[in-house]
C-alpha cells in the first residue's frame, strides 16, 4: 500500500511539473521577440531588414476582426560611443502600418502613409508588418567609415493611434499594449560605400 501511494505521489509530481513546463513554454511563446535585425548599405542609404515574432492575443484579434484599426510602430535608435560625453544618437527613426478590416468587403488591408494594399487574412496582414523590408533609416553619409555603431530595435502596437476607448483600455491591460523587447545590433559602414 505504501509503495502505490507513493507511485501516486510521484506520479501527481510529474503530472503537476509537465503542467507548469508547458504554461511556461506557451507563455514564452505568446510573447513578441525579434528574430532577425540586418543592417545593409544600399543606393547610399543605411535600410535596416528586421524579422519579428508577433502573435496578436485574442482581445486584439477580436477588436482587429470588428474593424478597430491596429496602428503599428518600428523604431530604431543607432548611437555612436564616445568616450567624453554621452553617445551620440546619429539615427532616430519611426515606421508606421497600420491593420484594417472592412466588414463590408470582407477584405483585410495592410499599409504605410498613404499606400495601402488587400491581403486575405489576418495572418498575412501581420506578416507584411512583422518583417520589415528595406526601411531606409538614414542616408550613409551620417556615419563615419569603419566605426563601431550600436543600434537597436524594436516593433510595438502604438497605442497614442488608437481610438480614446481603446488608449484607456491601453493604460488599464498589457494585453492592449504589446511590444518586443529592444534588440541590440552592431554594424560598421567600410570605407568607400558612402559613394
């Protein structure tokens, strides 16, 4: 009878251990991370190529879903070290999409300023937004040949573009105000290409 108990015992253990490893796994898995940050040179401008992890939770694709329009914002922040002050800050730059539905049409559209274009779901209408292509931050002559940059990034939900209802519901949930981490990059432009 004792050894049974105790088979039960650890048995209970290892069922309650599994639960907790895989609320840790799902939990780690929800949140937004950046995968992937490339800075290129090209056409004498610094564009950053940026992959990023971004499951929307499901207050954010209901509220997607009933035509609350979702604003997107990358930033990226490049500094230059110096050793008598603070860093430089030599770029600063934001990048706005924003996700709407159209009841009416029954058709999703992703866009940037003025541009925008149909995709069919919801699940593309966020890959367009979570990999960044080709955003020119800065034109390469700001940077200094073969010197060490610091960079980093990062892809937010910009609660400041939502309707008043919804900053309140920003101010008063983390579940309306999801973000990545800022990652770090380094990266230094080699004599010559700023030509």
């Amino acid at each position: 009878m004792t050894a049974s108990k105790s088979r039960r015992q650890v048995l209970a253990w290892l069922t309650a251990l599994a639960l907790l490893l895989l609320l840790a796994g799902a939990g780690a898995q929800a949140d937004p991370r950046v995968t992937r940050i490339d800075p290129v040179v090209r056409d004498g401008m610094l564009h950053i190529d940026a992959d990023v992890h971004f499951d929307l939770n499901d207050q954010l694709r209901d509220a997607a879903e009933r035509g609350l329009t979702l604003y997107f914002t990358a930033d990226v922040v490049i500094t230059r070290s110096r050793w008598y002050w603070f860093d430089e800050e030599v770029v600063n730059a934001q990048m706005t999409r924003r996700i709407v539905y159209n009841a009416l049409t029954r058709q999703w559209r992703v866009g940037g300023e003025e541009l925008s274009l149909p995709v069919a779901t919801l699940a593309e209408a966020m890959a367009t937004v979570s990999n960044v292509r080709g955003w020119a931050v800065a034109p390469i002559d700001r940077f200094e040949p073969d010197t060490e940059y610091q960079g980093q990034f990062r892809l937010r939900l910009d609660t400041s573009q939502l309707a008043r209802p919804f900053q309140v519901n920003a101010l008063n949930s983390s579940s309306w105000s999801p973000a990545t981490n800022w990652a770090d990059f380094s990266f230094s432009v080699r004599a010559g290409a700023q030509q």
